[in-house]
C-alpha cells in the first residue's frame, strides 16, 4: 500500500488526473453492467394505441408506480412480464383502453330526454363493441372492427333490406386463420344480429384480403376440404408404415410416398327382388248359393177362352214342380315375395393405394488388401439388400396400409444408397441443444455473461490505460550518471566537504533515517538527565 501511494505521489498532476478519472469509470461501469444484467424482461402491454389511450394508460401506470416502456413512436407500451396480467385487468376495470369499443355499458350512462335515433344508434354501438370483444377472445387476432348496417323495418316484407355486417381483422404475426375458424365468425355475427343472413357477412383480414366465402364458393371450398381430407388419409398411412419400417431398418433408413384418391360421390343404390317359388295368400273369397224354381205341370196356356183366363190359385185342383240349383263361388288372391334393398354407400372410400418405398442398404467398413479393415471409418462400402428382405418389406407394407387386389392397388419397395445425414444431424443437434439450454438458464446467465464483461474490461481495457498513466516518462527512466570531475579544481571541491555538510546531503537523500536518528539521540540526551 506504501508502495502505491508513493508511487501515486511520484506522479505528475495530468497522470494523477487521468488515474482518478479511469477508476471512476470503472466504479460507475460495474453497477451499469449490473443494473443492465438485472433488468426485467419486458412485454408487450397493449400495443395499436391511439395518442389519447396511450396518455391515460401511462398516467395509470404512473400513478401505480409501475415500470413500463413507451415504444412504436408511441403506440406500444411496454411492462414487466411478472405483472403485465396484473396491469391488464386492472387497467380493463378502468375502461383502458377506451379504443377497444363499447358494449351494452353504454345504456348505464343513459339520460333523459334521449331521442330513438340516439337510442338505436347505441344499441348499434354497443352490439358492434360486443361482438368485437368476442372475436378478439381467439388467439389468432390482435384487434378487430366490427360494421352493423342495420336498415329500418318496413311494413311490407318485400320493401325490407336485409342487414349486413363487416369484420375487419388484424391478425397477430405468423397466426393465420383457417376456413373454418373464418366461417365460426360468420355465423357468430350472424347469430347475433336479427335478421342478418350468414352470406351477408363479409370478413377481411388488415391487408384487405378477403377471408370469408359466399354460397357461390361453396363448390370450392368444398373441393378444398376434400384435397385436406385425401391429404390427411395420405399422411395417416405414410405415418403409419414410417414407424414400423423405423423400428425394423433404423431411423432415416426409409421413406414412404402414399397416394390414395378418395371417391367423394354418394352413391344410393335400390334393389327389387321377386321370388316366384315363395307365394303367400294374400286374400280368399268363398262364396255359396241355392236356388229354388217352381213350374206348372200342365202342357200348355190352353186355347183362348174363359178356362185360360181363370187364374191358377182359383183352379181346383192345379198341379206344380220346384226345381233346386245350387251355385258355389270360390276366389283367391296370392302375393309373391319381394325384397327391397337401399344401400348408400359412404363417401370418402379409397378408390386405389399407391405406395413408394425407398429403402437405403447397408454399408460395410472397407477393407484393405490384406484383408483387413483399413480403420478410415468415412470409407464405407454400400450393399445392397437381399431380395427375400424386399419382399419381406414388401408383405410388411401390403398389410400395414390394408391392401386390395380388387381395387388395383399397387405397392413399389426400391433398394437405392441414401446420402448420410451425420453432418446435418450434428449440427440440428447443437442448434437445439443450445437453443435448450438458453431457455432453461438464459435468466440465470444473463446478470452472471455482463459481471464476466465488467471484470474483462476492467482487466484488458482500464488496467493497461492505468498502467499507462503511472509509467514513468523517459526522461524520468534515463538519469545523470556520475561522471568524474572535469578539472581538479572540481574534484578538490567535493573532497574538501566538511562534515557538517556531508550531514545535511545525507539528510535531503534519505530524511526518514535522519528523522530516526535525530529521535535516538533526543532520547539519549533525555535519559542522562534523569
């Protein structure tokens, strides 16, 4: 310590100057680097603001004590991570921000004397606000805009215009929105507003694309759900061989292609059957009659005259003949067997498989003239599978995606060398491993990277400008050597010093030995007194 500080004093007054201000550089650059180590993340609060959201949230914030940042020229304000839902809800049961519209809270403030426009115009702010804090509740969308055009009722229904609605959307960065999850915001708009139709829905995204499709594109989107769904009975059976072959030949020692056309047609088929051989009496009608007849026994009228013309019940004695006739009536209705048959069969069938599968072979270690292995593990010598494996592979396949002769399905099983993958491997490999690593221990390495950084350059940047500030000059380095006296004049003079002289130069070199001297001989005098 002595030594630094006579060393300090032996300094000139600008290379004092510049050691103070280096050490104050490096007393404030450690706590900076510090204080940088320790910040806390911060996220995105809200972001999209208008000037005047972005007042009130910031005067909140202020007012709470809250560290935020103010970022996007103003738009986007910035909290900690470990508070930014905190700060959410309470900054939304303020009314922060105002922007994201209002919902049926708007008849609260209701006032007297309202008119009906103003009433009706509320009601159209408040379902449009509503709808828009429903819509904004999926992951994919940031913010969100709704239009209601809602026409008067008429008293005539064909005088009536139909309502319509517009959503405008801003999706969030790399979330698109799928078919379905677009048609979902129609009909969700369109449940909700009376008598609005869901073709009368149009949803546009924030680069004015058109998100929504009418009935006139059903026959497309149609066709896209089916190329989806055929694309998606493709993978399902490449997966499914992939991991089997895996497990039999190794990771990436295969790959799989399926094509599989699906039939999409409904097909109602109905068949009538008759069979002759199984009757069945449907009805039978039996019916029996019997008939009585009478008739005279006479021969003829007789000639004309008064006995002719007497009636037969006043003749005495008049002679008669019945007659009896039997009638039987027999019917009977028979119903042949029938068989109706409806199949419809089900869309979606596969009409016809094909499968490619490439197959790598092995490789063996090559071998010098000797006989022996040459140990250059890089060289390796590909073989080839042996038929009966590919035929195995073969079999393996066939049963794994169900196949069909009757339906012409065809399965292809390749040998051909693959390229090794190591090298991509390794580095996919690290890439993760270290992307791994800084999720887990990012937070932890931070504060500990920035103290390393203040020690180096403390070490390699303000130790060598000290150093630099407190070496000597040369002028310092190179001093008088003693030389021998010009003349003898001048060697007589410095051997004719009398003692008392030779005293004090010794003094001026070397005054704390001097000073101790001087405090012996004090107490020596001292001690003869006593």
């Amino acid at each position: 310590m002595d030594s630094l500080l006579s060393n300090f004093q032996a300094l000139t007054l600008t290379q004092r100057i510049g050691v103070v201000v280096v050490l104050a550089l490096a007393l404030a650059t450690i706590p900076m680097l510090m204080v940088v180590g320790r910040a806390p993340e911060l996220v995105v609060l809200f972001s999209q603001l208008n000037p005047d959201d972005t007042r009130a949230i910031i005067q909140e914030l202020g007012k709470q004590g809250a560290v935020y940042e103010v970022g996007d020229g103003g738009n986007t304000i910035k909290v900690p991570a470990e508070r930014v839902h905190e700060l959410r809800l309470q900054l939304a049961s303020l009314g922060l921000p105002e922007s994201a519209g209002v919902g049926f809270e708007i008849f609260d403030r209701t006032g007297l004397g309202v008119t009906p426009f103003t009433q009706q115009m509320n009601y159209r702010r408040a379902l449009q606000g509503e709808l828009a804090r429903t819509i904004s509740q999926l992951s994919q969308v940031e913010r969100v805009r709704v239009h209601l055009v809602m026409p008067e009722k008429r008293l005539f229904a064909t005088e009536q215009k139909p309502a319509q609605a517009a959503v405008v959307l801003t999706l969030k960065r790399g979330a698109p929105l799928g078919g379905t999850q677009v048609q979902g915001i129609v009909h969700l708009v369109a449940s909700s507003v009376e008598g609005l139709e869901p073709g009368q829905v149009t949803v546009v995204d924030n680069h004015g694309q058109v998100l929504s499709q009418n009935s006139a594109d059903s026959d497309a989107q149609l066709t896209a759900s089916q190329i989806e769904t055929q694309r998606r009975v493709e993978r399902d059976l490449e997966q499914r061989v992939q991991t089997m072959l895996d497990q039999v030949l190794g990771r990436d020692k295969s790959v799989i292609r399926v094509t599989a056309p699906l039939e999409f047609r409904q097909v109602e088929i109905t068949e009538e059957s008759f069979d002759p051989n199984s009757q069945v009496v449907r009805s039978e009608n039996r019916s029996q009659e019997k008939v009585l007849e009478s008739g005279s026994t006479h021969g003829g009228p007789g000639v004309p005259g008064v006995r002719s013309n007497v009636p037969s019940e006043l003749k005495a004695g008049n002679g008669t003949e019945q007659k009896e006739a039997k009638r039987k009536n027999e019917t009977l209705n028979y119903e042949v067997n029938r068989k109706v048959s409806k199949i419809i069969e089900p869309t979606g069938a596969i009409k016809r498989l094909s499968v490619a599968v490439l197959v790598d072979g092995t490789y063996e270690t090559a071998q010098g003239a000797d006989g022996q292995a040459t140990g250059d593990t890089s060289e390796k010598k590909y073989v080839p599978r042996p038929e009966q494996e590919i035929q195995n592979l073969v079999q393996i396949v066939k049963k794994a995606v169900g196949f069909s002769e009757e339906r012409g399905d065809q399965i292809e099983v390749i040998n051909v060398p693959f390229e090794s993958p190591a090298v991509l491997e390794g580095e996919e490999s690290f890439t993760a491993g270290v992307q791994s690593f800084l999720a887990a221990w990012g937070g932890f390495l931070k504060p500990v990277l920035f103290f390393f950084l203040g020690v180096m350059v403390l070490w390699f940047v303000v130790r060598p400008m000290a150093l630099n500030l407190t070496k000597p000059t040369a002028a310092a380095v190179v001093l008088p050597q003693k030389g021998l006296p010009a003349t003898v004049t001048e060697y007589e003079a410095e051997i004719s010093e009398t003692p008392q002289e030779q005293a004090i130069k010794l003094a001026a070199d070397n005054p704390a030995s001097a000073a101790q001297v001087i405090r012996t001989w004090i107490k020596e005098e001292q001690g003869e007194k006593v």
